[in-house]
C-alpha cells in the first residue's frame, strides 16, 4: 500500500473527521494531473481509527457502498 500524499487530501480528512464518531465519512472529488477524475473518501471506522481510499469513479463495489 502506498502512503504518497502529495496531491492527496489527507490532512483536510483528518481535520475534517478529528472528532467525529465512528461510523462517518467524507467524500472528495477531483481530477489528477493528468486529468481522472478521482474521489477521496475518508471514514472514520471508531473513535481512534481513519481510514483513506482514493479512486476513480464507478470503482466497482465501494462505490455502491458510499453513495
């Protein structure tokens, strides 16, 4: 798993979910560079715990499970 955050929106996720309840999430859109279109998603899994995915849109079934 890569940890690069360089275009990536991470601290805005952290702050954004800093004292949210477990169950939350967060939905980003962009485009890269090269011009994807890209979602970022942040969920806070519990109190202690944030998880981060980046892809694209239509991304099979983590799609239909955030929208």
């Amino acid at each position: 798993m890569k940890q690069n955050k360089g275009l990536y929106s991470k601290d805005y996720i952290e702050k954004a979910l800093e004292d949210a309840p477990g169950g939350i999430k967060i939905v980003l859109s962009g485009t890269a560079p090269n011009g994807i279109p890209l979602i970022a998603l942040g969920y806070r899994d519990s109190r202690k715990t944030t998880l981060f995915f980046v892809m694209t849109p239509k991304a099979g079934k983590i799609y239909r499970w955030f929208w």
